[in-house]
C-alpha cells in the first residue's frame, strides 16, 4: 500500500514523518508532500474558503498531485481533496483527515467513489477543554480586559460584573454536549469544587456528574454555560434566543465550540441589553470579525481568534493518533 501526505504549517512535513512511521513499519510507502503558505494566516484564508465553500473551492497546484493515481492512501490536514484529486487519484481507498471534522473533503463524492473517509475525532480534545476552562476564569474574573487596559497603562478596576465576581467553586457548570471534550471539561472543574450538571440524550449517566433530562433545565440552573455539541440540522441555533431569554441575569455562556450552535444576534441582544452578565467566545459566524462587528463593541465579553484547538501538542501527536486508528481499521 502507498500513502500520500499533505504537510501545512502547523502539521508540518517533519511532524508528518515523525508521526507516522507506525505506517511505514506495517509496509505502508509514505510520501510526504509539503502544501505549506507564506503565513499561517494565508492557510487559514484558504481554510476559510473551503469551509465556507467546500473542498473543491481551492486548488491544489498539479506539481503537488504528480503520479497521485499511484497512491491508496491520502492523508491531510487541511489540503483540500476535491473532485479533482479523486479523479485523478485512480486507486485511492482511503482518505485520512488530521482533524475532527472533514470539511475540506468532498466526503460524498469520495464515498460514491467507494473511498471511505477517516477523521481523527478528539486528537485537539484536551486542548480544546483546557482553553474552555481558561476562558470560564478570563471572563468570570476579568482576566483578558484588565490585561487589556494594562497594556494601554489603565489600572482597571471598572467592570462590567464588579458587583458579583465569582468563583467557580460551588457554582453550577453546565454542559451541553458530553462527548470527550465535555466530560473532560467536567473532570477539570471537579477540581475547582464546581458543581457540573450535564445535557446529552446520546450519553448515558456518567458517574460523579448529574444528567438533567432537558437543555432548558439544564440552562435554567446553570451560572455558567459552555456548550460542546457537534453541527448537526438538529443543533443548528440550538441556543436560540428563547433559551438565551431563560439564562439568569448573573450567567455567563461560553462557546469553543461551534458559532452555527448558536443564535448569535440573539446572543449579542442579550449581552447589549445586559440580560446575563457576560460571554466568553472562541468562533463566530464571520471570521475574522470585521470592523463594525457588534461583539467589538461590548465590554462583558472575552474574544478570543478560533483558537481553543490549537496547540503544538495536539498537531504534533495527530499523525500518531491517526496511523494507530488507521491501522486498526486494517486489522494490524
């Protein structure tokens, strides 16, 4: 069997070679390919494009696709395999995603190719819950605007909720979606004492969390709200402006998950307007947010740029997580 790998910025050549030598000691040929740009921010234009668009909105340039009908393997992480390249690709069985999600693969088309299509499901899921738990503190506690302000030598001791700041001990979490990434949310919260209460009609109970039986009493009780579902048509805008309306007015809500979770005019209404006390952000419906964006403009918000998933550990260990699952889809 030959595979064909697809290096960026961020899963670059040398880590692709590193991670996936578990392949190539089970007579897998490896080759690595370098789709690289000037700038990580340039990558993640075209990212951008291809999610917003699908995976045969970019080209991949033909000097990166030479003899690629010799390969049954393809592997990427963010290089785009679109029409194109499966046509092109005569004996591709298999393409391999270094990421949760497969957006920049034309999985249906692949699929009717008789391809099958591989994520790496949770390879960022530590990641993403640690950032989730940095982001509860950064706004319960002020952390990103007084850094802010002390940088523009402001000694800031106005704020937004400077009348009940809390701690998290005792408080009540919830989370809505207990997948991997939830429960280990939950698990570091433990820590802090926090009281975690948990919404998913897909998990069963889950010892030392209590399982509510809806997202509304789940919202209802929760001081602090952090959502983990996956997109689906079902949880499109699953926090919509009436469950919004049912948080208490001293509640946060925290999303590094997915913007198209949520409502978000409904979201920005009830932070203009004062009606919970403050929101932690990771990803949002325009990205980059552009200039007259209406969350630039709040002051009970922390932002932060599409980042909760982005560590050097997690890019470095997904080729690992992947040639181990890969491997045993193949029985070895």
């Amino acid at each position: 069997m030959k595979a064909l790998a697809f290096g960026d910025n961020l899963i670059d050549v040398s880590m692709l070679n590193q991670g996936l030598v578990a392949l190539a000691e089970n007579d897998i040929d490896v080759t690595v390919r370098d789709w690289s740009h000037a700038s990580t921010e340039l990558l993640q234009a075209d990212n951008l494009i291809v999610e917003q668009q699908g995976a045969n909105a970019v080209e991949v340039s033909d000097d990166l696709l030479d003899d690629i009908d010799q390969f049954d393997l393809i592997i990427t992480q963010f290089t785009p395999i679109g029409k194109k390249i499966i046509d092109r690709a005569k004996k591709l069985k298999y393409i391999g995603v270094l990421r949760g999600g497969i957006e920049n693969v034309d999985k249906e088309y692949a699929e009717s190719k008789g391809i099958k299509v591989m994520n790496t499901a949770g390879r960022n899921a530590r990641a993403v819950a640690e950032f989730t738990v940095g982001m509860i503190l950064a706004e319960t506690r002020n952390i990103g605007r007084t850094d802010a302000a002390m940088l523009k030598d402001i000694w800031l001791k106005d704020f937004p909720n400077q009348d009940n700041i809390p701690e998290i001990g005792g408080k009540t979490i919830g989370i809505a979606g207990f997948g991997h990434i939830g429960q280990l949310v939950a698990q570091f919260l433990k820590g802090f004492d926090a009281n975690v209460i948990y919404y998913d009609k897909y998990v069963p109970q889950v010892d030392g969390f209590e399982k509510v039986d809806s997202l509304d009493e789940l919202i209802r009780r929760s001081d602090v709200l952090s959502v983990h579902m996956r997109v689906t048509p079902e949880t499109e805008h699953i926090i919509n402006a009436s469950r919004i309306a049912e948080l208490k007015p001293t509640a946060y809500f925290i999303n590094t998950a997915r913007a198209e979770l949520v409502d978000e005019d409904a979201l920005l209404d009830a932070l203009e307007q004062g009606k919970i006390a403050g929101a932690a952000i990771d990803t949002f419906n325009n990205e980059p947010l552009p200039d007259d964006s209406r969350f630039l403009k709040l002051k009970n918000v922390t932002l932060t740029s599409h980042l909760a998933g982005s560590t050097a550990d997690a890019f470095r260990n997904t080729p690992k997580l992947f040639a181990q699952r890969f491997l045993a889809q193949l029985g070895k």
